[in-house]
C-alpha cells in the first residue's frame, strides 16, 4: 500500500533529507542516509503547529534535518494520581538533562468496563501530552495493548479476564477489544504528534517484550494489525517494538508493514545486574550477536527500555528487606557512568532510562510481585525528591544536546590502557576523538589513554568517564582534557564550556589557541601554560573554578567552568526565543523567559542559594518566582543576586495520636446476614485458563464482574453431618489470603507463602487451605460457609499464555465425609466512582459502603485510641481528621508511616481523602512509608484517613504507630489543584 505524502514526508524526511520521491517509497528511503545533518540538536520541541520531519539512519534519529540523541526517562502518570505534579516532575527532568519522557498508557487503568474509557481527571492523556510539550520534552508513547510494567495483568482489564479470546495473539475476538482500545488512544495521540506540530510525540511503540510467537504466523500476523491499526489511525511518526533482551526480534522486514519498513525501529530492553560487566550491544559487540547493531544494521541503536534500577517484590528478598534504598545503593552514580557510557559507546543513540520517576502503585494497580511502591531505586524518588542518581544523567544529558559530535559515532582503532576497559570512537564528518574509559575493578585506577596528549587519567573502582579530543566547542576545538565536558553554549558576548569530573579530581583541558591568550583565573585554583599554540589548564575540582580565556584570535572570550558532581546539578542551561541562557546556584531551574530587559526565572531552591545568570545580551534585570530581585554584575560576565534566594522554611507536621475512630466489620461471616441481593455463583463455563472442577459451578470472581480487591463468598449448605473438614482450594497471587467461618464461628485463615529467590516471578500463587469443621456444626439443617478472600492481583502474561486469565479467588470447595449441596453467592467491588476509578475498592463491607470517603458520618463510631492490641478475625476500620498548614510557597512531599512488631500478623489498606494510596502487611513488608501526593494530600486543609485492617487472629494486631514523616520540601515547586 502506498504512503500519502504527509506520511512519507514525515517518516522518511523527504524535504529535510534530501530524498527523491521514487522507486519503492518507503522501503527505499528507509534506510537512505540524511543529507550530512549538521549543527546542534534541535531545540526544545513544542506544540508549534509547525510540520516537522522525522527520518533515521543507522547513526540516529534526524529531526527536521538535525541528528537528535534521545536521552530519555520513563514515568507512569498513571503512578501520580495527582495531574498538577506531571508537570513537576516534567519540569524537574527536563532541567536535569533529559529531552524525552517514555510513558505507557495502561489499558486496564482506562477501562472499567467493555465499550466504557475514561480519559478525564487523573486519566486525562491528552493533558499530560499538553504538558510535555509545554515542558519541551518529547514523548514516546507506549499504548500497549500489553504493556507488563510490573501491574495488574500486565496492563490488561479485569474485564478482558473472562472475555472470549486469546490475548496477544490474531485472534479475532481479542483483536476487536484491541481495536476499540487503540481507537480511543490513538484518537488522542494523533493531535499530539510532532510531525504536525499538534505535540511532541517522537515514537510509538505496539506491543511490548512479545517473545512468545515470534515464529509462529499468528504472532506475525498480530502485529501486522496493530501496525496496520495504528496507521490507519493516523499515528505517522516511527514505530517500533520492545524487544525482551538482545534477540533480534521484531527487526524491519519480519512482519508485514506494507512496505512501510522505513518507518520501524528496532528497539530492545536491557536490565543487567549490578555484578557483571556491562555488556557490549553493538559497535564492541562479540560476532554473532542476535541482537542490538547486528540484527538491525540500517536503524539507529535503541533502547526503550535500560535500568535504572530494579522493582522490589513483597518481602523485599532482593535487597535484603532494605527496600528501595538498597536498589538505589546498587544500582547508583557509578553503575549510571558505566553501564549507559558503555551504551552510548555501542552506538545507542536511542536511550531510555526505566525508571527515571517510578511513582506508586496506588489501590489495586500492583501486579501480584510487588507492592505499593514503585519507587525502583530511581533518579528521582517516589517523593519527587532529586538523589545522587541524577548527576550523571544530568551531565550525560546536557552534553548530548550540546556536543553534536556524539550523535554520529563509528568504532575507532583500539587503543589499551593499563587496568582500565578503553572504547574509542571518532566521528566521520568532523574527526572528533571520543573514548568511554571504564573501571571493572575494585581499586581505582590512574593510566594513561593513547589518544589523550600523554595525560593520566584516574578511575574511581567501578566507574566510567567519557573524554573527549579534537571536539569542537564552540569556535574553540578541544585538543584534549581529563574531565568530561557536560555542555558548551553562547551566551552574551562570550561563549561558556563546562566540564565536570568527582570531587577533589585533579584535571588537565588542552584548547587550542593560534594566538597566545590572556588568561584569568576569576575564581578556584587553576594553573596555566601556554605552549605551541596550546593552552594548558590544570586544576582540581572543588565548588565552580572559573577561568577567562580571551584575544586568541578565535572570537568571542571564553568562560571555561570547571565544576564537581554537586555543583554541575546547580549548572542549568534553558533555550529561550533570546538566545541560551546558562544559570548557577538553585536547586532547580524550571523555567526561564526573557521579557525586555528582564529574564524572568522559576525554580526551586532548598537551602539559601546565590543565583546567577549568563543570558543574551542587555539582560540587566532578575525575577526569581514573580519576584524582582537587586543584582550586580561579575567578572565572568554575568547577573548575581545581591542576596541568596532564601530556602525552604520549616514545615509542621500534625501527630495522629488522637482522634481517632474505630468500627469492625465483616457482617458477612454472620448465619444471618441478607445475600439475596449479591450475585449467584452458579455459572458452570468461564474463559480462564483454570479449569472448572467437576461436578461443580465457577467460583471465579473475574466471571462475575469482579475484578479488583476482596471478594466474598456465602456459601448454603443444606446439610453437614458427617463433614470433618472443608478444603477451600485458591488462586490470589502472591500474598493473597483466605479466611473462612462457619455459622459466624471463625474456621481460620490461609495465606499465600512469602515469596523467596526462586519464586518471587511466580504469578499465580494457588493453593487449599483445609479447615476442620467443629463438632457442633456437623448437624442437618442450613449452615452458611462465609468465605472472604484477598486477592492480589492477576498475571502479567509476560509469556503471551493467557496467564492474565488464571482464575482469582475461590476456585473449589469440597468437604471430607460429606456431600452437601451448596448454592454460591458472590460479592465484590461496587461500581467504581467516577473519580477514583476502579481499582481503587475492593469488596470489604466497609469499602462498599463508602467508609473510605471523606464525606462518610462516622460520628456515632466508638472513640479509639493508638496503639492497638486487638485479637480478632476479620477487618477493623480506624478513621481521624487531620490538617495541614504548609506555606502556599512551599512544596512539600508527606508520607505516612506505619509501624509495629513485626510478628503482629495482619495488613492495611490505607485511604486518604477517600483515595487508596497502598497496602501495609506488617509481618512481610518491607515497605512501611507510603507517599501521600500532594493534590490528594491537602497541604492546606483538612484531610481524613482511614485505615482498614485485616487480621488473622493469631496474634495482636494493629495498627501501632502511625505517623506522617516529612519526605523533602522545596521553596518553589508548582501550583498545585485539588484532585
């Protein structure tokens, strides 16, 4: 099928490459190399209503005739039920370096029901689409229809459980739900898209990790429709697939796109552990390879997917209970340094760090492996508090947008250098000379690197850096240095490089200067010769060391700013309509905008912070956050403040001592108790994949219409004489848990092991809890068995089975010694509020009244007091008020903690202002710290929590110490709408 004009110009970059319209479209232009793209990367994208192209070649992608390294980050908006913080975190990534966010849309998150989607208030895409673009970053969108992600059925619906159909294959059934779903994204995402200027949506990703039919025609012919589908919806930017690991799957040519291979990526994950050595994908990679350069030679190298940290599973048996601090500790600065520098070394100019924000997985979203945080050990934490993480992402970032050398790269002669691993690569078009210098060992290491003029060059153990030689920066070339340059601008009347390397570090930068220079050190400690045409600039890095390079006969003076890790975070370069703008000193820089005379800035600051500005010329005036403030210039050429900014104020935290509420629950376990309205439970089919035992009706709780959280069984037995025990056979995943009682007598409780090393992948965690049925109850006459069962979650289908279908809750029920009829009754969640959505309840009494609402009358509940000590079956519900006054100017991250003995046997649901923000089970963890955002958290005003507390009766339970911590505050932050 042919390409319309609008397409071919926008996937192959007809006008912008040089590209003649002919011979067999687009299979001819697909790999054709763009006419030399020169000059810096594009700018900050925008919704500017102006047509843009998108082409590729094996180097990267080209952007309007400009070669773009895409140095991206991956956040959920579906993790931030709050919108008016998306654009904190945007802002905040954005300014540390990235120029692209990677998001999934997750299927189940939007659809609570067939033929119902839900794309307003917390699910509104298209807002977050605005705001990206609003932030100047670019999007890749990953719609799924399987997305994994480490939630509930890997993205599917609950509905989709008992839904005719096999997933994730061409199954017709399947594909007309796929079909309805991807109408309704791509209805959104098609005003968004760059090519038109309607957004800024780079690439689209269909499917995700799909290694399970990939020989097989049904695999191929699936994505043939979600290729065919997604075009046809008029998404037009390139398109690619997530390949699970380097295998070579899904590469151009290996499913039918009409022609169209011009217009597929090649992308592939990469999650290595922080013991190995990083591994070669492409340029350095060993003969044979399946995947990466090798299995896609004409496409740029792609990563959709590299770790930046690592999930943690209930138990926390991966970090040693430590929880997400212990992935961050693994997982840190210098495992960033060698394990994305040796990407970039292997060509991948396509690179996105999973997870950059990892957010929560709030109420029912978790998959059953995890547990309310999803914090991964990322760059930023769940409280969108910056870490040390983001150093190297921050200057890798900058320097990729500001160096175009990087983004076109070949393999260069090997060089050696004593105890260190060496790639060098040059480019073609300009000869620069870069080399990714990495450490695998465990003592650092000082060498000398072929290449670099003879200069030492020093590797912390288990580190990396990126040096560079013969690169131009500005109108100035680099003969060589031993620190990293992280970015280099003009601004004003002179031009400003920045290089950076680790606290204490000794350096050595070499330019090159036809004319002897006069040279200043306006600030640090700095020496420097000149010799041959060569200035030579010694210094050791501590704070920002200035030094002034002017009269070499180049042009502009030069501002050479030598900084360490910490203060090259407190360097922020911003692009404005006036020309760049480069500012020191806050701890954050969200916007900047020039206004005559003015350069008005927005930002955070924590502690007091001088700022300084270096910006277009006749910039005399400041504003900081809509405030004027008294400036001076300096000797480097710049605006300082008179004053530090202020920092952030004290923030007050109320106790949750008193107040409190207390009511138990559970009247469904009672004989009496009226199910006449609840659901029968008499089907005898179902689509699971779990099979319906003999003889008796489906107990499956998806085949009902319930989908998320507890569900309740009654079931009526006409007789139980004889009955020694009852054997109440169970699917939950893990964690999930079974109580029963008989006539109101409590029977006991069931629970699914704590998962181990070898078992936490598990999903569909089954199993028969066998409870004996006391002596007084083996009568004739009506018994009633109440069965509650807490489901965790269904399957990710990662191996594309249909495993998202395994059956959750009571799966069969038999009695030893006796045969009784019994008729099922089944109740769970109620119909999600429109608000909330519908994981946020499950089927607990409480719930399905709407003790979880803010709005609820619990005045005539007896008055309770913390700790608690109670020893019961079944659920207590615990209510206070409380309120908050923190300064409108002030952004601060709040989370509740919960602690307790850890041999207290029970767990809590957690809602705050009706929204359920996570499940504590005190005797697993490890989590005990929940994240309240801020938007349903009301930082100035009254706010409710409600606990709902699960316990087995063995022991006491709580809750015991419940209290709100302080996560991190800022001065500054956005403005924040009520959700």
């Amino acid at each position: 099928m042919g390409l319309s004009r609008r397409t071919f110009s926008a996937l192959a970059g007809t006008t912008a490459l040089g590209l003649a319209l002919g011979g067999s479209g687009a299979a001819n232009c697909a790999y054709a190399a763009p006419t030399a793209p020169t000059g810096p990367a594009p700018g900050p994208p925008s919704a500017d209503g102006r047509r843009h192209t998108i082409g590729f070649d094996r180097y990267s992608l080209v952007v309007d005739g400009r070669r773009l390294v895409v140095w991206s980050g991956e956040m959920h908006p579906f993790r931030l039920p709050s919108p008016s913080l998306w654009r904190d975190v945007l802002q905040k990534m954005r300014a540390h370096g990235y120029n692209a966010v990677s998001v999934y849309v997750s299927w189940n998150y939007h659809s609570p029901a067939p033929g119902s989607y839900d794309f307003t208030g917390i699910r509104d895409l298209d807002l977050f689409l605005r705001t990206a673009a609003e932030c100047g970053l670019y999007v890749i969108l990953r719609p799924g229809p399987y997305i994994n992600a480490e939630i509930d059925g890997g993205g599917f619906p609950g509905w989709l459980t008992a839904a005719k159909g096999t997933a994730r294959t061409a199954d017709p059934a399947y594909l007309a739900h796929v079909d309805e779903w991807l109408t309704h994204v791509d209805a959104i995402a098609a005003r968004h898209l760059y090519t038109d200027g309607g957004g800024t949506i780079l690439l689209y990703q269909i499917e995700n990790e799909y290694d399970a039919h990939v020989t097989e025609a049904t695999g191929r012919d699936y994505m043939a429709h979600l290729y065919r589908k997604v075009r046809a919806d008029g998404i037009d930017v390139p398109l690619f697939h997530n390949d699970k690991g380097r295998n070579g799957y899904w590469i151009p040519g290996s499913f039918d796109t009409r022609g169209e291979d011009g217009s597929w990526l090649y992308g592939f994950d990469g999650y290595p552990s922080p013991t190995q050595t990083p591994p070669d994908w492409g340029h350095f990679g060993i003969g044979g390879m399946k995947g990466g350069a090798t299995a896609s030679p004409r496409t740029p190298g792609f990563m959709p997917e590299f770790g930046g940290g690592w999930f943690d599973p209930w138990g926390g048996v991966w970090f040693d209970r430590k929880g997400y601090a212990e992935s961050r500790r693994q997982r840190d600065a210098a495992y960033e340094r060698r394990f994305y520098l040796t990407n970039l070394a292997n060509g991948i100019t396509l690179h996105n760090v999973y997870m950059t924000y990892g957010g929560t997985s709030w109420g029912w979203l978790p998959a059953p492996v995890v547990y309310t945080s999803y914090d991964y050990g990322a760059a930023f934490d769940e409280g969108r508090q910056p870490t040390a993480k983001l150093v190297p992402m921050h200057q890798l970032g900058h320097l990729l947008h500001h160096v175009p050398d990087l983004a076109k790269l070949d393999r260069a002669a090997d060089v050696e250098a004593a105890g260190l691993k060496v790639y060098h690569l040059t480019n073609p078009d300009t000869g620069a000379q870069v080399y990714v210098v990495r450490n695998d060992g465990t003592q650092q290491v000082t060498s000398t690197v072929p290449g670099l003029g003879g200069l030492p060059v020093t590797v912390p153990a288990k580190d990396a850096r990126l040096l560079v030689a013969g690169t131009v920066l500005g109108r100035r070339k680099v003969r060589c240095s031993t620190a990293q340059p992280m970015l280099s601008l003009t601004t004003g009347r002179q031009e400003i490089a920045v290089f950076t390397g680790r606290p204490g570090e000794a350096t050595v930068t070499v330019l090159e200067c036809p004319e002897r220079p006069a040279v200043k050190v306006l600030e640090g400690g700095a020496a420097h010769t000149y010799e041959d045409g060569l200035l030579r600039v010694e210094a050791r890095l501590d704070g920002l060391t200035r030094v002034s390079v002017s009269g070499d006969g180049t042009g502009n003076p030069l501002l050479l700013l030598l900084a360490d890790d910490e203060t090259s975070l407190r360097l922020f370069p911003h692009d404005t309509p006036s020309g760049p703008v480069l500012v020191h000193g806050p701890a954050l820089v969200r916007t900047a905008a020039v206004s005559g005379k003015a350069l008005r800035l927005t930002g955070d600051t924590v502690a007091a912070a001088a700022l300084e500005v270096w910006g277009p010329r006749g910039i005399t005036e400041l504003a900081w956050n809509g405030r004027n403030l008294a400036v001076e210039t300096t000797p480097s050429g710049s605006l300082r403040t008179a004053r530090p900014l202020p920092g952030v104020g004290k923030v007050s935290l109320p106790a949750l001592r008193e107040g409190w509420r207390r009511r138990t629950e559970n009247p469904e376990s009672a004989p009496g108790y009226d199910d006449s309205t609840w659901r029968r439970a008499d089907r005898t089919t179902s689509y699971s994949t779990t099979p319906v035992p003999g003889g008796q009706p489906v107990l499956f709780a998806d085949d009902y219409g319930f989908h998320y959280g507890d569900v309740w069984y009654r079931g009526h037995l006409t007789d139980a004489r004889g009955a020694r025990s009852v054997s109440l056979a169970y699917s939950t995943g893990t964690q999930g848990l079974l109580m029963a009682w008989l006539d109101g007598r409590p029977l006991g409780t069931h629970r699914m092991p704590v998962p181990d090393n070898s078992t936490v992948r598990k999903g569909s965690w089954t199993d028969t809890a066998v409870f004996s049925v006391p002596e007084e109850a083996r009568t004739a006459g009506p018994h009633v068995l109440s069965v509650l069962v807490r489901r965790m979650q269904h399957d990710q289908d990662g191996k594309a089975q249909d495993t998202h279908k395994a059956a959750r809750g009571l799966t069969a029920v038999t009695f030893d010694g006796a045969s009784p009829h019994v008729s099922w009754r089944i109740q769970g969640e109620k119909a999600p509020d429109a608000e909330r959505g519908p994981q946020n309840t499950g089927g607990l009494y409480g719930e399905r009244h709407g003790w979880h609402l803010p709005e609820y009358a619990d005045g005539s509940w007896p008055a309770g007091s913390l700790p608690r000590a109670d020893r019961r079956q079944g659920v207590t519900w615990y209510r206070t008020t409380f309120r908050l006054a923190v300064d409108p100017g002030i952004d601060a991250s709040v989370g509740l903690v919960l602690d307790d003995d850890p041999a207290r046997a029970y767990r809590v649901q957690i809602f705050l202002n009706g929204w359920n923000m996570g499940q504590y089970i005190n005797d697993v963890g490890p989590q005990h710290t929940f994240v309240l955002p801020n938007g349903i958290l009301r930082t100035r005003g009254s706010n409710t929590l409600a606990l709902a507390v699960l316990s087995d009766g063995t022991t006491p339970s709580g809750p015991s110490d419940v209290r709100l911590t302080l996560l991190g505050a800022a001065a500054g932050g956005v403005p924040v709408v009520s959700v």
